[in-house]
C-alpha cells in the first residue's frame, strides 16, 4: 500500500511541476502540433502556388503562317494567351531565351495545308514540320507550350499523324531556349538559401545562448550588472561580440560557396560544360546579406536567450524561432523568379533569403539588397534597445 502511495506521490509531483510551468506545456504539448500544423500550411499553399505560377501572366503566342485548316485548333479557352498573326525574326527569339518577353513563338511552313494534304507517310519524307520556339524556365511560356503541344498532339492524332512538331532537321537545332545556366541557377536559388542560412544559424546557437543565458545560469551577469557602464553598452557589446564571432562561420560558409560553385556548375549531364556564371557583384552582394543575416540572428538570439532562465531554456525557445527560419528558407522552392515587392525584403530573415536566391538567380537588384542590409540594421538597432530594457528589468534577469 505504501508503495503506491509514493508511486502516486511522485506521479502528482511530476504532473504539478509540468503544468505548472506554463512556459513548459507551451513549448512541449501545444507547440509541435501548432507549428507542424503552420509549416505543412504554408508548405501546402506554396506548392499550390507553384503549380499555378504563371498562370495568370500575358502570354504572346506569335504565330507565323498560320494555316487556315488549324486557326480553329489554336484558338484556345485560355484568356491569358493573346494569339497574334505576325512573323518574327532572331531577335524575337533572342528576347525570348533572355526571358525578356512571356511568349511562345510558332513558325508554319508556308504551304503548310499543301504539304499536309500531299504528304504520303509510306513515302519516307520528312513529314510537314512546326516549329515552336519556347523557354522552359519561364513557368508562362512553358504552361502554353505544354498547352499548345497537347493540343496540336490531340488533332495529329485525329489526322493520321501527318505533321511533327519540333523535329530538329539540322544538327544543334533547339525549341527550349531556356540555356543550361537559366534552369542550374532556377535550381540553386531554391535550395541554396535554405542550406546557408541554416548553416549560419547553427553557428549563432552555437555561441549566443551561453553568452547571456549561460551568464544567467552561473550568477555572472549580477557583476556584470552592477559595474559602472551603461546598459545600452552592455547590450551593444554583447550583440556585436556575439556577431563578430558568429561572422566568422558566416565568412567560412561564403568561402565556401564561393569555392564550390565552379565546382558546382561547371559539369552538366552527360559531361557537358555549364558556363560559370557568377561574377564578383553576385558575391559581394551574397557577403552583404550573409553579414546581415547573422546581424539580427545574433540580435534575435541574445533578445530569447535574456528572457530564458537558463541555457537549456534558452534551446527550447529558440528551438520555435529556428523552425520559422528554416521554414522562411524553404520558401524560395515555391516560387519562380524574383519578388517584386520590396516591402517583402524588410521582412527579417525572409528578405536575406530573397536576395539569396535572386543571386543564384542571375537576378540580382542592388536596391533590394539595400533595402535588406538597411532593414536588418534597424531591426538590430531595436533589439539592442530591447535588450537594455531587459538588462533593466530585475525581473528578467534574476528570474528563477
């Protein structure tokens, strides 16, 4: 009987230390199920914006010849094609495997109707040709490519298949005008944010929570407080320390992508050489925003690391604040082509990761990386001035 009324003792024990620490039920029973549930969210309206990325961009589809026999075919239930009857010439082509233009070009034969209705399979000629110029790594133009192939598929099959489409009739002849360079930096640009800016995190935990919270633990920060200098220099000094050296894994991971890239990109499938690309603006910049990012992850860091009791409290607050973090650099793999919105690069953390990927785009714009660099600046100002009122506040520091 004994025996169970300790085991029950210890039992209720157990139960009223963990709930009543509201800090603890927060972070252990309500927190994984909430931030799974905003991850796979957020994860899932991404992806279904990918699927839908461009769908609702102008798309020119400049047809030339076109054949009195297939006007009713091209004529698709699509508002965002605007089919035009002109000629183009090598610079329409130009325009559209530099992305400069959303549009598909078709060329005819000019007797197209002619050749098709003369045109014996058994015969072994070359069956009438169309040619469809197009960039794959433009999600529009490639949506009505795929449109238009299914479309055209569809009639030949009706028509005893007298007709191809993109038959290369010389040697080196290509109709996917997205270049080896466009589709290995749409690549990079969604994963590699992600992969640096955990790497560069990994190195602000490594350190931050024991400089504030870890003084908490020992008793030290008491001296600290009571030494004649202001609060808002220990605050500065403790942030811009913490940043110093959390820089250092910052300037060995952009070592390391700067040495890795040629590496990276300088084979493609079936051994052919991609061009490497990346010049020393895009590296400048990647080193801007690489300082930036550990600027206000140290900043962010030390603010939680103030308000946990200890270092271990400290990992399971920040814990939360890095799965928003990784989430943020996830975010890159749902999404084609710069953002244009510069409101979205004054978002902490996010805005880093824009830039990164605009970089490893070949899309890289200074004002966004200056509205970055400018933002985490401010950002990083208020958490010092945060950080000094916690200094300040007796409750914060000394809570048990």
């Amino acid at each position: 009987m004994n025996k169970h009324n300790n085991t029950w003792t210890i039992i209720r024990k157990e139960f009223a230390r963990f709930f009543g620490d509201r800090q603890l039920v927060f972070t252990t029973v309500i927190m994984p199920g909430l931030l799974i549930y905003l991850i796979y969210s957020l994860m899932g309206v991404g992806m279904r914006n990918l699927e839908t990325e461009g769908e609702q961009d102008l798309v020119t589809l400049r047809v030339q010849n076109l054949p009195q026999s297939l006007a009713p075919v091209l004529n698709l239930p699509d508002s965002c094609i605007a089919l035009v009857e002109q000629p183009f010439v090598q610079a329409d082509i130009d325009a559209l495997e530099d992305k400069e233009i959303n549009a598909v070009l078709m060329r005819f034969p000019a007797d197209f109707d002619q050749q098709v209705a003369s045109y014996q399979p058994q015969s072994g000629q070359p069956a009438p040709n169309i040619e469809i110029y197009y960039n794959s790594a433009n999600n529009a133009s490639n949506r009505v490519f795929t449109l238009l192939e299914a479309t055209l598929t569809a009639y030949e099959s009706s028509q005893t298949n007298l007709f191809d489409i993109n038959r290369a009739d010389t040697e080196g002849q290509t109709f996917n005008l997205a270049t080896d360079d466009q589709v290995l930096g749409d690549i990079l640009s969604r994963l590699m944010p992600m992969l640096i800016i955990m790497m560069l995190f990994s190195g602000v935990m490594a350190i931050a929570p024991s400089s504030i919270a870890g003084e908490k633990e020992r008793g030290t920060i008491a001296t600290l407080l009571v030494t004649p200098m202001r609060r808002n220099e220990l605050a500065l000094g403790k942030i811009v320390s913490l940043s110093a050296i959390a820089l250092l894994s910052g300037v060995s991971s952009f070592v390391g992508i700067v040495l890795s890239l040629p590496n990276m990109i300088s084979t493609g499938s079936e051994g052919v050489d991609i061009p490497f690309n990346y010049t020393t603006p895009d590296y400048v910049a990647l080193l801007l925003v690489i300082f930036a990012s550990v600027l206000i992850m140290a900043s962010a860091v030390s603010l939680l690391s103030a308000l946990a009791k200890d270092v271990k409290n400290a990992g399971t607050m920040i814990t939360p604040f890095m799965l928003v973090v990784m989430l943020a650099g996830l975010m890159p793999m749902f999404q084609s082509g710069p953002t244009e919105s510069l409101v979205a690069y004054c978002v902490p953390f996010y805005n880093s990761i824009l830039v990164m990927a605009d970089v490893f785009a070949h899309s890289l714009d200074w004002t966004n990386v200056a509205v970055t660099v400018v933002s985490d600046i401010i950002y990083t100002g208020i958490a010092i001035w945060g950080l000094t009122r916690m200094f300040n506040s007796e409750k914060v520091m000394f809570s048990k």
